[in-house]
C-alpha cells in the first residue's frame, strides 16, 4: 500500500508539472501583448516599455518558464497583474465557493443515481429505455446550455430563484441542478449496468432463497457490490463536474474560479491561468488517488 500511495504522488507531481508547462505554453501561443492588456490601448510606447520590463515580458521565453518552474517550485505560485494581487491569495478567495457548487452537485448526482438506477432494475421494460435515452441525451448538451434554459424559464420567466449571484442558498439551486442532473442520469445508467451484472450472481439468489426482503436484498447486498467498480468513475464525475463549475460560474455570475479563469484568459495572466491549473490537477489526483485508496481497502481481491 505504501509503495503504491508513492507512485501515485510521483505522478501526481508529474501532473502538476505538466498543468503548468500546458499553462505556460498556451497564454504564449494566444496572440496579443499582456503588457497593452494591462495598461490600456491608449498607453504609450514608454509605458509599454515600462511594463514589459517590471513584469519580465521581454525575457525569452525559456528565461520566463524556468523562472516560473522555480518560483513554482518554492511555493510561490507568482503576482495576477490582472487582479493586482498574490495569486495565492485569490486561490485562496475564489477556491472555498467552487468546491462547495462542486460538493452539492457531486452530492445530489449520487442522490439521483443510485435511487433511480434500483427503481430502473427493480421496474424495466419501459422505464429502463427511457433512463438510457434521458443519459444519452443529457451527456451531449453542454452544460452552459441546461444553464441557460433553466435561467431563462425558473429565475426569468417563473421567477423562482435569483438570475444570478451567490447571496443566498437559494442562489445555488439552479448551477445544482445544472451540473448534477446530467451527471447523475449518466452514473444512474452506468450504475444501472452494474447492477444487472451483479443481479445474476449466486449471492443475490442466496440471499433471495433465505427469504430476505426484495429491498433488503438491493441495498443490503446488490448495491454494495454494483458500487465498486464505479468508485474509479465517481473520482473521475468529481473531477468532470469541478472542470465544469468554470463555465456553470460564468453564467450564472457567481464567484470563484471560473470568473477569475475567464479574466486571466482575456487579460494573457499567466501567473493566474497556471494557478488555477495546478489546483486542478492537484486536486483530480488527489480525488483519484483516494478513490484507488477506496478500492483497495474494501476490496480483497484488489488487494491480493
């Protein structure tokens, strides 16, 4: 185990290197000049110059990327020009209300899943299709898209919740459902597949034999043993969603790491876009890491 918790935190640092040379090399191949972003289409070629030099624009590129592999490396993820500040310390302000949409829509995807996937294999027929087409058609619609229909028919139209904003819980309702549902009609499906494999085992006509309850069966027995396979693919639903939150954000107008992403990509920061970069991928390996950790310790034969 220990051995195996190493290598996964090798790669995860590997990971992180890569996020950040990917980072780097993207804000150098956007056309355009930071340093005009910064100071305006008005500034003169004196102030141009002035910026280019304080911030190291005119270095070569291989100068700037080992200055920032070193500053990296130090802890010091470097200054946003863009929001004239520490990138720590807007990490720091925009990471806690990113997680917490993440955290509610990982919470009501599972909600949705696993209820609807014992319904779908206790009932068939009819309702089982009509899962696979609800899965199928909900992958393929952007996430900005059910965004946008939802604003415009429960905060536009019924007047439900607010059009944007995080003042209140009911603020996050919608961005919710936005990313949840979708997410949790495709883990319904695949969890659906898990289901139907185990439902043929031996144990499960066991138990049934015993005369144990239909439900006791399924969530005593079937459910636990259909959710092991898929501990890998909620680890990856948690990162997917995470990656989504950016663009759930920005139309919904609500604070955190998808706004401040956005700026740093109009303004070239790249200080900012290789921040937020690395705290992604810290942590999608971090989730996956305790994901694999998971499988291990509840199942023996991974183990063996």
């Amino acid at each position: 185990m220990g051995w195996y918790v190493g290598r996964r935190l090798l790669a995860a640092f590997v990971t992180v290197w890569l996020v950040a040379t990917a980072g780097f090399l993207l804000v150098e191949l956007i056309p355009g000049d930071p340093a005009r972003q910064l100071a305006g289409p008005g500034a003169s070629a004196q102030t141009l110059a002035t910026i280019r030099e304080a911030y190291g624009f005119d270095d070569p590129l291989p100068v700037r990327y080992v200055d920032a592999l070193s500053r990296l490396a130090q802890g010091d993820l470097g200054y946003s020009f863009a929001k004239a500040e520490p990138v720590s310390s807007v990490l720091l302000r925009s990471l806690p209300p990113t997680l917490l949409l993440t955290g509610l829509a990982f919470l009501v995807e599972v909600l949705i899943a696993v209820p609807l996937a014992l319904w779908v294999v206790a009932r068939g027929g009819l309702v089982d299709r009509l899962l696979v087409i609800a899965a199928g058609l909900t992958a393929s619609v952007p996430a900005f898209l059910v965004g946008l229909l939802l604003i415009y028919v429960f905060a536009f139209r019924l007047r439900l919740f607010p059009l944007g904003g995080a003042d209140s819980l009911t603020s996050y309702v919608l961005p919710v459902l936005t990313l949840g549902v979708p997410f949790g009609l495709v883990l319904a499906r695949l969890l659906r597949t898990s289901l139907l494999e185990q439902r043929s085992q031996p144990y499960i006509t066991f138990s049934e034999a015993l005369g144990e309850r239909p439900w006791s069966v399924r969530w005593r027995h079937l459910l636990p043993n259909a959710m092991l396979p898929l501990l890998s693919i909620l680890a990856l639903d948690f990162a997917g969603l995470f990656s989504s939150v950016a663009v759930v954000e920005v139309a919904f107008s609500m604070p955190g790491l998808g706004a401040d992403l956005l700026l740093g990509l109009t303004r070239l920061d790249t200080a900012l876009i290789v921040g937020i970069g690395i705290i992604a991928g810290l942590l999608v390996a971090l989730v996956n890491l305790l994901a694999d950790v998971a499988v291990i310790a509840v199942d023996p034969r991974v183990r063996r």
